[in-house]
C-alpha cells in the first residue's frame, strides 16, 4: 500500500464573503504530495500548480501566507487534469495522511464543482498526522502547526512553509515519527460525502470511543426522534447502557447525555448536528467512558444550562 501525504493551497474570492460562489468557497492553486512505501520510505513526489477557473486575483491574505503569484497559476493546469493525475499516481491501493481535517474534505468539494466525484467515492478514510502528532504529544484535543511539530521533533526546515509539496514532506516527516500502531489504530473519516441510506451508516469503534454517522434528514427533528442515533450503547462492551441524563442541547447542533454501564461505569453521549450543500441534515455521534468526575461536570453543566434558560424565560415574560 502506498501512503500518500498530500497538502492542498487554496485561494477564496479576493473580493470577499459577498463574491464568493457557495460552490466552491475555496478553490485549489496548488496540489503537493510524497508518497512513501508501508516502511514509510519515500518513494515519490508530486506537485502541480492549478490554472484558476472561479477566482481571478489571490485573495490579500492568502497571499500572504503562501508566496505564489497569480501568473505563476496561469502556467498551471485546470483542476480536473491535476486532480486526474493525482489520483492516478496515487495508485491503486492507497491511504491518505493529510496534516488536520480540512484538506481532503476541499479534495472533495472541488472535485464536486468539477463534477468528478465519483473518481473519489466517499466516505472517504485518511490519517489527520496533526491529530495524531497531539496524542503522541498527549495534548489532544489541541491542535498544533506544522511548524510548531517540526520543532519539538527536531526536523530540519529546508523549505519555505505554505507551499503544498513543502508542507506535504515536512507532514511525511513528523509520521516518521509517529507510532503506527497509534497511527493504525485512529483512522479519520471524512463525511463530506455522507451516508444516505441506513446501509451506509458508518460505525467505527477506537480504542476510547465510538462514532456513528447517520444517514440523512430532511430536518433537525426527525434526527432527535431517530432511535439508532439517540441509542447510548456501552463503548467497551457494547451494550446498553442505562440513560441517566436524557439528550440535552447544548447549543443549536449539540446535544449531550449521560449513561451508566453496570461493568464499565459511566459513559458520554455526544450529537453533532451537521448541514450539508444540499440542505440535509445527518448527526455524528460520539460514545466515551468517562470517569465520576467527568460524569459531575456534565450533571453541572446540565444544569446551568437550565437555570440560564429558566431565567431567559422569565425575562422574556417580563418585557
Ligand atoms: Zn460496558
């Protein structure tokens, strides 16, 4: 298997928010990737500068960071022949190492606009190297740079940050580092492309927890009424767990419960509400042991959650 560790740069409507097309908020300039043996070896590169099609000026603060100018684009190819070729040298049996989420969700987003999708069929499955550099750091949830990671690990800094192929090698050489047994262990899924049927519902059970990603909704009621999503099932035995705090919201695409395993104690229910392009909904949920004190913060939470809406309500009678 080859392990293909890509970085994206993308440029947004120079002219802000109000020209941008909803379609395609961000559109890919430049694809860099190495590709390295299952000994995490490198093996090969790849870099391509994208001709623009949507946005013609990079955006002020882009420029910034990433140090292309326009006319260097316009020697690039269009997106559909870059994305072709990436896809091929990636080869037939591959995985994905991106460093954090957003990389192949854009993949995704602007093979869409381009109307090729089908060339990548989701949900699709990668490695988040940041991530993963923050548990190997035991700093998860944090989120570090790329910078930040070649430093605690000693890496050489050769090239220029914010160029795809520099950025793709620096994030190849902090896996280098990282345990694979870690690694293999935490898969990302990304669900850009989100289940629509209950059969393409996705259950995927890590070491400290469990996820599950719906099917889709038309609306955000039908998702709390649904009886899979709303299941709290023990992440270590997998079996019911008692309801002790019912589904709460916590903010308008958050919910949150409470449940008690008889053998593994206490376990955190977790619901994120998520939109997609086409005005669907579907709920990621996450199940996690957690320990008594955990437990109490949650009871706490609840609970001033509820006073404030108490006193909302009585405000509002009030004026
Ligand atoms: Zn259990």
């Amino acid at each position: 298997m080859n392990y293909i560790v890509f970085d994206l740069e993308w440029n947004q409507s120079p002219g802000g928010k109000k020209y941008s097309n909803s379609r395609l908020p961000f559109e890919i300039i430049e694809i860099g990737a190495v590709k390295l043996n299952e000994q995490r070896q490198k093996t090969d590169v790849f870099q391509r500068l994208v001709k623009p099609q949507v946005y013609n000026w990079i955006h002020d603060s882009i420029h910034e960071v990433i140090h292309v100018d326009y006319k260097d684009l316009e020697e690039g190819d269009p997106f559909p022949q870059v994305a072709r070729e990436f896809l091929e040298w990636c080869g037939e049996d591959f995985a994905f190492f991106t460093w954090g989420n957003q990389d192949v969700m854009e993949l995704q987003r602007n093979m869409k606009y381009y109307g090729m999708l089908s060339m990548l069929p989701g949900p699709v499955m990668y490695y988040d190297v940041q991530k993963l550099f923050g548990f190997q750091n035991g700093e998860v949830p944090q989120r570090r740079s790329l910078e930040y990671a070649t430093d605690v690990l000693g890496i050489k800094k050769e090239d220029d940050f914010h160029r795809a192929l520099a950025d793709a090698v620096y994030t190849a050489r902090v896996l280098e580092y990282l345990d694979m047994s870690v690694v293999r262990d935490y898969p990302s899924v990304d669900v850009y492309q989100n289940p629509q049927k209950k059969k393409e519902e996705i259950f995927l059970s890590y070491p400290d927890h469990d996820e599950y990603v719906s099917r889709e909704f038309p609306n955000k009621e039908k998702i709390m009424r649904d009886r899979e999503i709303t299941s709290t099932k023990c992440p270590h035995c997998h079996l019911p767990a008692k309801r002790k705090l019912r589904w709460f919201q916590n903010n308008s695409r958050v919910y949150e419960s409470l449940s008690f395993c008889q053998k593994h104690g206490w376990v955190k229910g977790k619901i994120r509400i998520r939109h997609t392009d086409e005005d669907g909904y579907y709920a990621v949920k996450t199940l996690k042991n957690i320990d008594e004190i955990k437990a109490e913060e949650l009871r706490q939470k609840r609970e001033s959650l509820r006073q404030k809406r108490q006193i909302k309500r009585q405000s509002e009678k009030h004026i």
